[in-house]
C-alpha cells in the first residue's frame, strides 16, 4: 500500500504500478486520476471518476483546503450510496479517494484534471506545475468552460497530450461532458475521451478548440438576453425561465442556470467571450451590480433568485439556517 504525499489529512490508494500510466485501466477509464482543485466542480469530478473505479487525488493548496476537497467528495459519495447510484459500500469508495498539497501525489496518475478559477495565467501556472510531475504517456485537461484550450497550451512542453474536459455543474446531476480538441491535440485522444466519458455514466460532444465551445457560447448567449429582458421589465424571473422550460423543453431556465453556474463565473465567461467575438456578449448592468453586491447565485444563497435548503425564489425571505457552502445540496438534487 503506497500513501499519498502531503501535508493534508488523506487515505490510502489501492496497490497499483506506480508508474502505469497506459496499460492500468478499471472499467474503460485511467486506474489513478488527479483532480487539481476541490471545489465544487473538483469535487463532482472526483466523485465521477471514483463512482467509476478510479482511485482518486485531489490536490488544494492548503491543509484547509485540502481538507474541505475531502469532505465535498466523500458526502457526494455517501449520497450517491444512499440513493442506491452505486452497489459500493461506502468505506470502499473513500478509500480510492486521497486528498494533498504536493503536486507530485499526481505522479502515477494518467489523467489529471485541471478545475482551479477561470484565469488564464493561474491555470497556465497550474499546468504547468500538473505537467512537470507526471510521466511522458500521461493525459493533462482542463475543466475551463470557456478560455482556449491552444493559449493554454502554449505553456507545456507537452500540448499533444493536453485537452479540454469540460464537466457541467452540478456534475452528479449532469449527463454531459464537452471534451475539446486543441489544435496540437494528439489524434488518439477522442477516442480515449469518448471512452472515458461513457464510463462516467455520461454523453460526450466533441468540438474543436474555440471561444466558448459549444455550451458555453450557445448557453451564456441566451442567458445574457434573459437578463436583458428582466433588465427591461420585460418579465419576471420566474417567467422568463418557464417561457424556456414549457415553451422549449429546457430542463432549467437560464437565470436558475446562471444561479446554479454562479453569477461570477457567468461575468468573467461573457466578458472573455465578448473580448473575443464580439459586443455581443457585452454583460449587461444587472450582472455586473449582482455580482458587486455578492449576489453570486446558489453558493451566495441569493442571485436571481433566493436559494434555500429546499427550492430557489425570486422573493427574498430570511434564511437564518442557510448553509451556503459550496457543497451544501438543494433538496431533489440528483446525485
């Protein structure tokens, strides 16, 4: 048995060859996975790759952090056991789960995944250092959501085995993942993506490396024009999402999405996006003021609209109770 290096508290990994990088796989996906970040969206990722046999490290950038990674992942699981989303005992799926504050626990990895803050020289640092501890034959992605998978290739020596892996929030409930092709991006990739992402349990969409993707472009542009529309009085919140959910299937409307995305990340999307393609992403006043204010969304507890531990409102209430941490579940969240 082989513990992770770190100054975080951490579990055990299973015995595999430290180094087999391309032959170790368990059930169509890489043995062991890294996930830099144990956010929100770390977290999710690592609970997806865990739920599907890999053993898993996070690494965070304190013991703090690092901790909290931890503890995101392993309630994900316990809920997943609840729900009966795996036959797993519980103690089985967090001991593949291991938490650091060393880049080299990556080491033996073949696929980390990169899900630090949508800034492109803090993810060109992160990759940089993901990329300088891991073997030759090791895949490197990036969960950004919008910012070129090529700009952040230029700071490896190794861009034909870096790509994008692009997870949808919340990553339990979602069923897609957008794997992006750079332009140095090695033919051999797709297929193993393609492979990966069914093993996950989800659908991927395969598009080649441009401002947005596919999802985010599409997603934020009509997510901007809603908050024209409640800008301008057109319509409340409420029904400017349920014109898209009655009227065109949408499963959620754009502001609950906005919310659930947060608000901040939607602002620094369509501000990378309109610098790029155009006015047209221009952010309106309504989320630039929201965002000012805190109002971020889900996580925040209020954007626009009020979440609490049951459903989101557009009518403020107090919230006495409120758990706003971003591993905090909305009841009827599927895991």
């Amino acid at each position: 048995m082989s513990t992770v290096p770190g100054k975080a508290p951490r579990t055990v990994l299973p015995d595999t060859p430290e180094h087999d990088v391309e032959a170790s796989r368990v059930e169509g996906v890489p043995a062991r996975v890294g996930v830099l970040g144990g956010g929100r969206m770390g977290a999710g990722i690592a609970h997806a790759f865990c739920l599907a046999g890999s053993a898993v490290v996070v690494v965070e950038r304190d013991d703090d952090a690092a901790e909290a990674g931890l503890a995101r992942v392993t309630q994900a699981l316990a809920r997943s056991v609840d729900r009966g989303t795996t036959a797993e005992p519980l103690a089985d799926l967090a001991r593949r789960v291991a938490v650091s504050t060393d880049y080299a626990s990556f080491s033996p990895c073949g696929l980390v995944v990169e899900a630090v803050p949508e800034d492109l020289d803090l993810k060109r640092q992160a990759l940089r250092a993901v990329e300088d501890v891991l073997d030759d034959g090791a895949w490197v992605a990036t969960n950004t959501s919008s910012l070129s998978v090529d700009a952040l290739a230029d700071a490896l020596q190794r861009p034909d085995r870096f790509f994008g892996l692009h997870f949808f929030n919340p990553v339990p409930a979602s069923t897609l993942i957008e794997v992006v092709l750079g332009a140095r991006t090695a033919a051999d990739l797709e297929a193993a993506a393609r492979s990966w992402v069914g093993a996950l349990g989800k659908t991927p969409v395969v598009v080649r490396d441009s401002p947005g993707f596919a999802s985010s472009r599409l997603g934020v542009a009509i997510a901007l024009e809603a908050m024209r529309m409640l800008e301008e009085g057109v319509a409340s919140a409420e029904d400017i999402d349920a014109a898209m959910v009655l009227g065109y299937k949408h499963p959620v409307g754009p502001l609950r999405t906005t919310d659930i995305v947060g608000l901040d990340v939607r602002l620094g999307i369509a501000e990378y996006l309109a610098s790029t393609l155009g006015p047209r992403f221009t952010p309106p006043a309504i989320l630039r003021e929201k965002v000012a204010r805190g109002d971020l969304g889900r996580k925040s507890g209020r954007g626009f609209f009020t979440w609490d531990d049951a459903a989101p409102s557009s009518a403020p209430r107090p919230r006495p109770d409120l758990d706003t941490s971003p591993a905090a579940p909305v009841k009827g969240e599927r895991t």
